[in-house]
C-alpha cells in the first residue's frame, strides 16, 4: 500500500488524495535518488487505479484485480527499461499498442524506469502520446536524472520528487524487517547499516541481507563494523589529536597503520570528517 511506501508522506498522502477523489493524471513523473520508493511508487499506483473496491484510495489487496498486481501476472502493467529499450523504433512501437484497450483491467498502465536514458528521438515520438494520451493509459515515469529529461516531457507529467529516506525511518523500517524475519541486530548495529545507506532503503535492505547470509540470525556491531570496514571511534580520535597538536609525523603513522590493517581509507576518510563535523556541532552548542 501507499503507506508502506517509507519516507516519502508528501507524495504518498497527494497520490491517496488524487485516488480517493478520484483526480488521476494521465501521465507522472517520479524523479529521485535510487533506492527511494520510484518503482514501488509506480506499481502500487498501478495497482490501486485498477483496484475493484478502492474506496479510500488505497488497494485493498483482496480483489482479482489486486491480486493479479501483487502475484505479477497483471497484463496491463507494462515496464519498460529505457536503459535497455532508448530507441525511436521502441517507443513507436509503444504507441501502436497504446491504442489497444487494456485486456481486463481499467487503465492500462505503462512504468518507463530511468526515462532520462531514452534518446531526443524517442522523447519527441513520445511526446505526442502524452500530449493526448487515450483515456484508459496512464504513463509512469521514473528517473534519477530529472534535468536530462526534456522540458516539454516534464510539462506534461505531474511531478514528485521523492527525497532521500530520513534515518530514523530508514532504521525503523529496517528493524520491522528484522523482526519479521526473526533477526536479533544490535540498535547500533542496524543505524550504521541505514548510514551507510545514505538515503537508499534498497541499499540498507540489501546490505542487511549481506549481513544476515554472512552472520546469521545474530547480528551484532562488530560483524557490521568490520564487514564495512569500519575502523571505530579509537584511530579517528588519535588522528584528531594528532591534527590538533600538529603531530605530523604522528598522524602519519597512524593512516599508515591504518592502511597496513587493510581499513578502506576512502570509509576512514569519511568518518574522520563526520567525526570532526560532530566536534564542529557540540563546539557550536
């Protein structure tokens, strides 16, 4: 449902809005970063349009309808990778097919994943089509790189931008997951797997499957730590004391050490300045 979708309520609660009066747009575009919820998005608006007993403008999940979108055998949900499919000849072949009533479903509905890939050709031929798309296709659009897409594609579409997915609603996401699952994981252990995700819940699930099929049903901060290659609090601390007493040869030793251990200096690199950040913030009050 729209309200599994994590993170993103702006868009969640104008989509249930659109639905449950019944105000749906013909063509949209979901532009964001990887990993926030674009596909999702746009499945689960499939999905709920075509839904037999949408009242509130959630899928209610129970109808042959719903059930054909959640088992993915729902022959009027088109995706197409535009990565894969960028030329003019793909989207002409589109458009002969759009025409065509959906087979049981009201709206046929069409995800173009990574939008941005198609080439200037392609985007003109598309152009027509959402310019007076039939009444029973809607066009979901979904791109990383909103700014190679042109003007006159945007214009056309109801535009989302979905942002990067806030920490703490990573982390209790990913802790629903773990309890569902039956996995034990450290607190401290599940909140640097969501930073190291960096606003993607894909990367944060798929880095604690990494984890599970490495550890096992027990997780905890150590297994995380060394898996990221994360050096901990110690060497950036003797690093920061270093750099504060002007201790060059000192500071050297201990990335040399650092480096010697096999630590990813990129990853210590990245927590001296997060670590340094936070000094900068208590300094601040």
């Amino acid at each position: 449902t729209l309200a599994e979708v994590v993170g993103q309520e702006p868009v969640t609660r104008t989509l249930l809005n659109a639905l449950a009066t019944g105000r749906v747009a013909h063509a949209y575009l979901f532009f964001g970063p990887r990993g926030t919820g674009k596909t999702s998005t746009g499945r689960i608006l499939a999905k709920a349009v075509n839904c037999l007993e949408n009242e509130t403008g959630e899928p209610c999940n129970e109808c042959a309808s719903c059930r054909a979108f959640n088992e993915g055998r729902a022959v009027d949900l088109i995706e197409i990778d535009a990565a894969s499919n960028t030329g003019v000849e793909d989207i002409r072949d589109l458009k002969e097919k759009v025409n065509f009533a959906p087979n049981s479903a009201k709206y046929k509905v069409y995800i173009i994943d990574e939008v941005h890939m198609l080439s200037t050709s392609a985007f003109n031929a598309l152009l027509k089509t959402l310019e007076e798309p039939p009444a029973h296709v809607i066009f979901i659009l979904a791109t990383t790189e909103v700014h190679k897409v042109p003007p006159t594609i945007t214009s056309r579409c109801q535009r989302f931008d979905l942002r990067r997915i806030p920490l703490n609603a990573m982390i209790e996401r990913l802790e629903h997951i773990a309890d569902a699952e039956g996995i034990t994981v450290e607190p401290e252990a599940l909140t640097i797997i969501a930073k190291s995700a960096t606003g993607s819940l894909r990367d944060a699930e798929n880095l604690l499957e990494q984890m599970i099929a490495y550890h096992g049903s027990n997780i905890k901060l150590e297994d995380v730590r060394s898996e990221l290659g994360l050096t901990g609090d110690a060497r950036i601390k003797e690093l920061t004391g270093a750099i504060l007493g002007r201790d060059i040869s000192g500071g050297m030793t201990i990335i040399n050490n650092a480096a010697t251990d096999g630590v990813d200096l990129r990853q210590f690199s990245r927590e001296l300045t997060d670590y340094l950040r936070n000094m900068m913030l208590i300094k601040a009050g």
